[in-house]
C-alpha cells in the first residue's frame, strides 16, 4: 500500500509544497510539487505560484501577502488536482532546546512550538501559521514538524560556545544553533555521492543562499563542524531584511535611542535591516544586481538608487565571501565548493563574484557552465584547472522531511 506524505517547507519569503508517494519498498517519488515564491516581499516583481504535476507544469500569478494565504493557495491547488494525503511534514526553522529530533503534532507540542517563536521571528510564525492552515483543512491527517537545528546537533564545542561567563554556557539558549539543517543534509550526500566518496568521508564548505535566508557551513567529514548562522538565524551573512552579524554594543545603542525599545529593535534586525535596508529598493540581489548595472551613475533619486544598489551587492559579497574563507579554514582539506537554494542556484553573478574573489585558492569557473541553465541535481561549474570541484547542487529539504515522516514511530 502506498503511502502520500505532503510536505511544507515556509521560507521568509516563500513556501513550498510537495507531495511524496511512497511505496511498500519504501522508494519515495515526489508526484506534486508546487512553491509560491515572493510571498510578503518588498520588491518589484509580483508574487506567483510555480507548479509541476505528472504531464505538465504551470505558473499563476499571485498576491501573496502572507503566509496563511500562500497555504490556502497550495493547498487548493493540490485539493483541484485530487491528490489524497496521508501525512503532513512541516519544516520547522529552530526548535529551541524544546525539540531535538522531529515530532509528532499535537496540542503539548503547538505549546512548545508557540514557545519557540521569537527564537527565529521570521521563520518560525511562517511555519506555524502554515501549521494552523493545514489543520483547519486537513484535520484528520497526522502531522509532525521537521526541526532544521538537528544537522548542526553535535557542533564542537569551541564551535558553538559564545565567550559569555561560564553560567551562560550551561544555558542551552545562548549557544550556537545553526539553521538549514535539512538543505545541509541533503546537498552533503548528493555532493559526497557525485565526488564517489561516503557521506562520513566528505568535507565542503555549502553555501546556502536563499531569497530569505542565508548561511554558510563547514561541513566536515560529513557532519557539521561550524556555520555561519548563530543561536538565532539573524546572524551571519547578509540577508534579505536581516542584518547579519553586527557588533554586539549596535542593537544596545538602539535600544537606548528608539521609542520602542528591544522590540524596535528586534523588528528592525530582521525586518528592516540586510538587502532591502541597505538599498531601500528591494529585498532580492538579483533585483539589485540588475540595478547596480544597468543604472547608469547621473543625477536625481536614480543615482541615489543605483549608489545604495550597488552597496548593498558589495557588502552581500563582501560578507559571503568571508564567511566562506572562514569556513574553508574549519572545514580542513575541502573536496568541494557548493552552492545552493535559491539564489545559489540561480544567480550566476553572485557565484561569479565570489569565485573571482577567491582565486587565490585556485578556483576556477566554467564561464559558459556557470551561466547555463541547470536541471541536474548536481552541476559542475568549475574549470578543468580549478583546484577543487565547484558545484550547483539542488537541494530538496522536503523529500528529507519526507524521510522522516517515515521513521517516526506510529503517529498519535
């Protein structure tokens, strides 16, 4: 008997839907799948709907202000299509010392997870409305959360403890967390199969760039050994409207001159901060790439708006290509470079920017590779005289959140 597992995946600006069948063999094929992109985004373009079903694939506009309504959206359009579900897997960003390992829903654990929304103020109410939408109209279908803190579990740890005094340490909240667990798992065992080498045998540095969020990891023999991300997904890299690290004295100065206080400044972090704070035009670098050049220096609000677009591009690539070098000199001797989601995947320029950037440790792109259109999960994008692999490597967090759904005990 088969089993159809739908899974969702709520990014800061996206959400995703899947639907796996899985057979008594226990071989998974994903038989829907369907995202909505641009969901509550400051930008240019308007937000759409991208599907593919068996025979086919379609793109609807949408307006999708938020979260609740790219559910309902999803969720009527797999209902059109008369996909039955048995299960449902929801990602969840940061369970918090609350979850270690993926967990069945239900009212002790909506309890937990509400207790786990200002851990990650982006991700984690996006996930949990997803939740509430799902149960409203599915509510006699088993549901159960995937946690993306599990990959980065077993940090060392020198890595994941903050100089605090000692007491602070024993407090599990005030330590490295690490996000994009489920993405990290996935493209390590794509990338270690590709390369012929065992997943415990394998060492990157993954470059998670997505349209929200981003990070990137040191991923060594296999497991996590340090990343990007801290115990919130506001540190690191530069993001769409999240800061990324800042020195640690800024957001106490803020909170003595704005009315709001902490609050303020917490909405400011992660809201108003990153791509769409320094341009002030978008959250998006690939509508800032596309403004940075092709807006000619003048006069007037377009010059003002090309200076702040190029900027924001400067420091995203300044701050990736950092991250980068530090993780190169944790992860140990690296077999490859990855890129991945959605910017990873898509955006040319930035892997050009950054490869350039780092000649120095000898890597080399494929011009012409770089700039083609990718449909294999895993892509090489290196030049034959590179020093080491650079690759575009598609991951798919729902068919691991697919596999758990497989492995939990029997659901309530």
């Amino acid at each position: 008997m088969n089993l159809n597992i739908a899974t969702f995946n709520a990014g800061s600006s996206s959400l995703s839907m899947k639907l796996f069948a899985i057979d008594p063999s226990l071989r998974i094929s994903e038989v829907f799948s369907a995202k909505a992109h641009r969901v509550a985004v400051c930008g240019v373009e308007e937000g759409h709907i991208s599907y593919t079903i068996p025979g086919g694939a379609g793109r609807i506009p949408a307006a999708l202000p938020s979260h609740t309504i790219a559910a309902d959206t999803l969720i009527e359009l797999v209902r059109d299509r008369g996909f039955t579900i048995d299960r449902i897997g929801h990602r969840f960003v940061h369970g918090g010392f609350h979850f270690d390992r993926s967990a069945w829903i239900s009212p002790t654990v909506l309890k937990r997870l509400d207790a786990c929304l200002p851990l990650a103020p982006i991700h984690n109410p996006n996930s949990l409305a997803v939740i509430r939408v799902a149960q409203r109209e599915m509510p006699n279908v088993p549901q159960y959360v995937a946690f993306d803190t599990a990959f980065h579990h077993d940090l060392p740890e020198e890595a994941r403890t903050y100089a605090l005094p000692y007491p602070w340490f024993l407090n599990p909240t005030m330590r490295k967390i690490g996000f994009h667990g489920l993405s990290y798992q996935d493209v390590t065992s794509k990338t270690a199969s590709y390369l012929d080498l065992a997943t415990d045998a394998v060492s990157l540095v993954a470059c998670h760039l997505g349209t929200g969020g981003s990070s990137v990891a040191a991923i060594r023999n296999g497991r996590s050994a340090d990343t990007s991300m801290g115990a919130t997904p506001t540190a690191g890299l530069v993001m769409s409207t999240r800061s990324g690290d800042v020195d640690p004295m800024i957001p106490l100065q803020l909170a003595d001159h704005l009315s709001g206080g902490v609050e303020q400044v917490r909405q400011l972090l992660n809201r108003n901060s990153g791509l769409f704070g320094l341009s002030g035009i978008s959250s998006d670098i690939r509508d800032l790439l596309a403004i940075a050049r092709s807006t000619q220096p003048g006069s007037g609000s377009s010059d003002r708006s090309h200076v702040r677009a190029a900027l924001a591009v400067r420091v995203y690539v300044h701050r990736l290509i950092s991250a980068i070098g530090a993780m190169w000199a944790v992860a140990g001797p690296v077999d490859a470079l990855v890129f991945t989601d959605d910017i990873g995947l898509t955006c040319p320029q930035v892997r050009e920017e950054v490869c350039e950037r780092l000649r120095h440790l000898g890597l080399r792109l494929d011009p012409a590779a770089n700039r083609a259109r990718q449909v294999q999960d895993v892509v090489p994008l290196h030049a034959r005289e590179s020093t080491i692999p650079i690759l575009a490597v598609r991951n798919d967090e729902d068919r691991v959140i697919a596999r758990e759904g497989l492995f939990l005990t029997d659901p309530p």
